[in-house]
C-alpha cells in the first residue's frame, strides 16, 4: 500500500502525494502529485524541507478543527517514545513522540500525541527545528 504523503517545505509551499524514491537519508525524493488529472512528480529537496507528513487521508480528517496538544487524548496505545515538544523556525509547534529509533539522518520521526490525528507519523528534518524539548514527568528538559 502506498503512503499518503504531504510535503511542507520551509518556504511555506505544501505538495501531497505518492512517492517511489523516498530515502530520507539520501538528497532528495520525488513526490507524485495527486491534485491534477495527469500524474507528474516534483523533487523535494531535503535541504528545502521543513517536514514530511505521513497522513490517513488528504486534508482534515472530518469534524477534526484542531489538533490535539495533550498526550494520551483518543485512546490508549503506549508511549511510543519520548514525549517531546518541536517548534519550527516558522513558529508552528507540534507535539508527539520521538520514538528510540525515530533519528534517520538529517532529521528524525515523531508520533503525534493524539493517536487520532490524521497524521501517522512526521519526518522532521533537523535544520528547521527552532526549539524542542523533552516533556519528561519530573518537567521540561531542554534538547
């Protein structure tokens, strides 16, 4: 099955679709549009982006408005990781968890905390991070 992929690049540009070559630990990847009749691919650059969201759907998952910020909200499934707050240089903040495993090279992986967000996973690429803490019971460490 094919991942549903959207593409936030840090110019504030937003691609979705498919892709046959992701490596994230390569340059770049080719992303197949799903917004026109005709298929054509564009190049992401990973120097160009800021995040990569693997999601359920395209667009809001229906009567979803916001996203959750609190951990645990929707179900329990564990804690796949590390509790943790990203902000970006654009200033949006997302919160999840960075899985042990989550680094893959020039960025890393965070589940979001809400198990019912649209988004399954995201690829954070390092050098669009502003700010991120690990949110630890004992309080807030500073990464």
């Amino acid at each position: 099955m094919r991942e549903k992929l959207v593409a936030h690049l840090k110019d504030g540009e937003i691609f979705k679709g498919y892709s046959a070559d992701l490596q994230l630990k390569e340059g770049s990847f080719h992303l197949f549009s799903v917004d026109t009749p005709v298929a054509r691919s564009r190049r992401i650059d990973l120097d160009d982006l800021k995040a990569l969201f693997y999601v359920r759907t395209w667009g809001r998952t229906p009567g979803q408005v916001l996203r959750n910020y609190q951990f645990g909200v929707g179900g329990l499934r564990g804690e796949p990781g590390r509790r943790a707050s990203v902000r970006f240089r654009d200033g949006e903040r997302i919160w999840g968890y960075v899985p042990e495993d989550g680094d893959a090279g020039r960025g890393f992986f965070l589940i979001p905390a809400d198990p019912n967000d649209n988004n399954i996973k995201i690829f954070v690429v390092h050098s669009s991070v502003d700010e991120m803490h690990f949110l630890d019971p004992a309080g807030v460490t500073h990464h």
